[in-house]
C-alpha cells in the first residue's frame, strides 16, 4: 500500500474521514473532515 492514496470514512451522508494517507492529503483531504466534501465531484469509486 506504500505510495497507493488511502482513505478510510464510513459510507453515510453525515461520515467523517477518520484516517487518510499522505498520498491523499494532496488533494486538501485531512482527517476530521466532513466526508461529503471529499466526494462531492467525483466518482465515489472505490478500489
């Protein structure tokens, strides 16, 4: 998983981002944060 971008929040419309990578706070993603600002814009796929 070293250099893969990893973000851990639950699956409801109120979640929070519990845990993410480095790899993913490139993209301004921190935890705490509301997990609707996250994927708002994209594809909600997950790998």
């Amino acid at each position: 998983m070293i250099g893969n971008p990893v973000l851990v929040c639950g699956a409801s419309d109120r979640a929070v981002v519990s845990s993410c990578s480095y790899e993913v706070r490139r993209f301004w993603v921190h935890s705490a944060m509301p997990a609707s600002n996250y994927w708002q814009g994209r594809s909600g796929r997950v790998q």
